[in-house]
C-alpha cells in the first residue's frame, strides 16, 4: 500500500493516484453480490454523458451497504481530508457498469459546476474503485496528468496525446482532485466493467446526489458515524446544516 504522504505527493503533481489492492477479493465479492440484482434489470443511460451502453446504479447505500467501507476507506479519506474544509461531504456514490460497444465519455473535471475559475483549489475528489479489473481495452478510466492545473482556456481535445488509461486490478482505487480531466473509456472488449465511484466535495457545495433524500433515515442510521457525517448528517461550523435548529444527526436516534 503506498503511504498517505507518497499518495499527496502524487496527486499533486498528477492530479490523480492509484492506490494498488487497497480492498480485499471478499469486499469485492460482496459487493458485486449487492449489485448484480440490481445490474440484471437496470436501464442503460439516457444520454451520451451516463452511456448508451452503460449501466449506473444511483443512491447506492439503499441498494449496496457494502460500498460504505469503499466510502470511508480510511487511505482515501486522508487525501480527501488533506484538501477538502470539514466536514466534508459524499457527493455521489455511483455503480458504473460499462457494457462492450461503450464508447469514450467526454473529458471533464467532476467538481466544474461549482463555477469557479480554473486554475484553483479543487473543491471535489472522486475515488473510482476496480470492481473488475480495469484494462485498457474494457473502458479503464482515462485521464489527463497534471490537467488539474489547467485554467479555463486550457480544455484538453479527445484525443490529448497525454491521455492515460488507468490499468488496475480489482480491489484497487483511482484517487483525483475535482480538477482533473477524466473520462470513462471506451469499452472495446467483450466483457462488462464495473465500477464504484464515490466522489466528495467541500460541506458548502451542494451534494449531486440528494443524499439526504436519497438514502432512507433507518438505511442511514445504520452506517458508520464517518459515513453519515459524509451523507450529510453534519454541522459545518458554525450552523451550515441544521435540521429546525439542532444538529441533524438526532434525526437518526429514533431509527
Ligand atoms: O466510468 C468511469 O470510468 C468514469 C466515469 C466518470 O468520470 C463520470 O461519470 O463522471
């Protein structure tokens, strides 16, 4: 496992880490397990962006619980922790399942609809984690080193000479800052690739998800305390969050 200060040094000269075997087979199966119910019937994308030929599984601790160890993976949470004010939050938590015939997305930075001028601060970091083994031919994650200090005249073209595809074997985790262009590759195999990506963003941005909508009361109230600070049942000092005046969390005590 590479340690936390090697993962910081990496991500801030390349915008992005990849942290080898961070999970074990048996998360990964489980996980997989919760999942592939919900993958037999699920529809493929609505537009070019989610994947004509991809399949994405959105509010996912009501149909994965599993993924929360993914979520509050501790080595992923000391680079999110590093740039991101506190307490931050879980943006998104999405199953990707890219299917043969998929082709590239277009190149973009997750946190870009908080409209602030590049080159800045990233004020997101998405971990993308290897529920198949990501090659590059089966739509591995692509992205664009050092992209994360580009300014806003600086979009890179899809086909970027520097463009990299993330090879990683299963149980592995892809960590970049909201900066960095990225995209979902193009799947020229014959075999699905599936995917968990969990993204975060500073606790003053407003989630993609609607977390606390999302995720039923009594399926929250059963994750770990990290995980529900990150859904959403925080307080960002010195009252961003309240729920009627008190902190949100005792919404859960009755659950
Ligand atoms: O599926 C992937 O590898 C990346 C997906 C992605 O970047 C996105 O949907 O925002």
């Amino acid at each position: 496992m590479i340690d936390t200060a090697t993962a910081l040094a990496r991500l801030d000269a390349d915008g992005y880490v990849v942290l080898p075997d961070a999970v074990d087979a048996d998360l990964v199966a489980r996980i997989r397990g919760e999942v592939d119910p919900y993958l037999a019937s699920a529809p493929f994308g609505r537009n070019d962006f989610e994947g004509f030929r991809t399949q994405r599984l959105y509010a996912l601790f009501a149909k994965a619980p599993s993924t929360a160890a993914l979520v509050a993976h501790p080595a992923v949470l000391a680079l999110v922790d590093h740039h991101l004010a506190q307490p931050c939050l879980l943006s998104a938590n999405i199953a990707i399942n890219v299917h043969p015939g998929e082709t590239a997305q277009d190149l973009h930075p997750d946190d870009g609809y908080c409209g602030v001028p590049r080159p800045r601060q990233p004020y997101g970091l998405s971990a993308i984690w290897a529920i198949d083994d990501f090659t590059a031919t089966n739509g591995a994650t692509e992205v664009v080193p050092g992209s994360h200090r580009f300014g806003n005249d600086a979009t890179p073209a899809a086909d970027d000479p520097r463009i990299r595809s993330i090879e990683m074997r299963a149980g592995s985790v892809l960590v970049f800052l909201g900066t960095t262009y990225h995209r979902g590759g193009a799947n020229r195999s014959d075999r699905t690739r599936l995917a968990i990506t969990p993204q975060y963003c500073a606790p003053w941005m407003r989630q993609i998800e609607n977390m606390s909508l999302a995720i039923p009361n009594a399926v929250a109230a059963a994750m770990p305390e990290r995980v529900q600070e990150l859904l959403g049942y925080s307080i960002m000092s010195p009252f961003i969050g309240y729920v009627d005046g008190m902190h949100p969390r005792r919404l859960l005590e009755h659950e």
